[in-house]
C-alpha cells in the first residue's frame, strides 16, 4: 500500500477526551526553530565628539542585544542590516556595522556594538535603527527592529536676510533663514529632519510691527526657509524707526536681521 504523506492525512486520534492532528512539515520546521529579537539597549547616544584644541576625538557608543529562544548548544548566526529610514549615515555617523553577530555556545545573546563618529556637522538628532533579516530562525513579531537615536552636539550658525528699508504703504519684503553646517561654513546644510527655529523681534517699546510667528520651520532637506513681511500697521510708524529680527536655535550660532522702517512724514 502506498503510504500516504503527512500532509494530506486528517487522521484524528482520540486521547483522554482530547483530539491530536499531526502536524505539517512545515509547521514542524517553524517549531523547531529558534525564535530571534532585538532591542536596544539604551535610546540615545551622544555623537562622538572632537577637541578642537588637540583634534582628539571622545566616542561614545550604545548596544543593541539580539537574543534567542530554545537550545544553546551550538553556536548560532544572526544576520542585520541598518533599516532605510534611519536617519543616520553608515561610515559618516558610525563605525560601519557587520551584517551578522554570532551567538556564542552556551549563551542565549549577543550585543551589536554602535560607535559614533564626529562628523562635525550640526544636525538634527539622528536615528540608527537596526532591523533583523532571514534567517534560520523565527523573528519575534514586535521585536524585528531596534532603534537609538545618536544626539548631536555640533555647532551650526544661522544666517537671516531681510530688506535694509521698508516704508508704510511700500512694498512687503521677505525674511530669509538660511542654516550653515558650521561657524565658518558658508554653504548652507540641509537636514535629515525638521528645524524648529525661534523668531525674535526687538523694536523700542512696541508690539512686532509684522506680527511674525515665534516659531517657523526648516523643512527636512531644504537650506531654507521664507518668512513674509508684512506691516500691520503702518499708519503708527514715526518718520524713521527701526526694527532688529533675531532667529535662533539650540546648538546653533544665531542671527539678526535690522529694518529701518519709514513711515508717515506727518508721523
């Protein structure tokens, strides 16, 4: 009689008031297998950070710990690799990453080390997130991925451009807020992520002559951002009057902008 494969038996067998099915191949494979996950071991990693006085770089690192569920007796490979959305620079934000760690004998894990570099530019806070590729094991569900965000401690400065002179009645004008990579950088630097950059008018005790937002943001990727001018009341202004505008953002060298506002000559 030709035997019949596992697979296509349905044979049930009565034991104690319980039924058993054999189970397939394929889900003998599957739980046979060892179940894998990632997590990291801390959230946030300060970037490396260099002396300008003698050039010497402090690192700083963070883990991720990959585990395994089952056996121990052997050895066992894991394969990794850095997910797209990080934010992040494999080589420029940290030390290049192997793409597999093997968990020793005996052991139920292993830790993925995470050096960061200086690249001695501002930006935002990045992110490395690591996500675990196939393999012959089962990836958790809800632990495939790990992320730590690597904060930056780089000094950028800002630049703002604006109209010398502005007259009631005139034309607006436009506020310009252009970031840099560096005190000395001219070339403007486009980030990973959104800037929040904090506006600040001064003008001798009055209100904000343009009504200007406190807060505007750099888009991710873009150098710069547009502001529109515009008087709200322009009646009010004496003869000659002026107004300093100031941007600033954490980590960043700030920046004004002065507007000599001419008004009513009756004013």
């Amino acid at each position: 009689m030709k035997a019949t494969p596992m697979r296509m038996k349905r044979e049930r067998w009565a034991t104690g008031g319980f039924e058993m099915q054999p189970l397939e191949p394929r889900q003998l494979m599957s739980a046979a297998l060892p179940i894998v996950s990632i997590v990291a071991d801390q959230l946030t990693v300060p970037e490396a950070m260099t002396d300008p006085s003698d050039s010497k770089t402090v690192t700083s690192e963070a883990f991720y710990t990959i585990s395994r569920s089952g056996p121990t007796t052997h050895s066992m490979e894991v394969r990794y690799h850095l997910d797209p959305s990080s934010t992040a620079v494999e080589g420029k934000n940290f030390v290049p990453l192997d793409d597999v760690i093997t968990i020793p004998a005996h052991a139920s894990s292993a830790r993925v080390e995470l050096q960061t570099r200086d690249d001695q530019l501002f930006n935002v806070t990045l992110t490395a997130r690591l996500k675990l590729a196939p393999g012959a094991y089962v990836r958790k569900a809800g632990h495939e991925s790990a992320t730590i965000s690597i904060l930056n401690y780089d000094i950028g400065r800002l630049a703002a451009t604006a109209p010398s002179n502005m007259s009631a009645g005139g034309p607006a004008g436009v506020l310009t807020i252009s970031l840099h990579a560096s005190r000395t950088t001219d070339a403007p630097f486009p980030l990973a992520g959104d800037l929040a950059i904090t506006i600040l008018t001064s003008w001798t005790e009055r209100s904000d002559p343009f009504s200007l937002p406190t807060t505007v943001i750099l888009p991710a990727g873009q150098t710069s951002v547009q502001v529109p001018l515009v008087l709200v009341d322009p009646s009010a202004l004496d003869v000659l009057e002026g107004v300093n505008i100031g941007v600033e953002v954490l980590g960043c060298y700030g920046a004004s902008a002065y507007i000599a506002l001419h008004g009513n000559a009756s004013g």
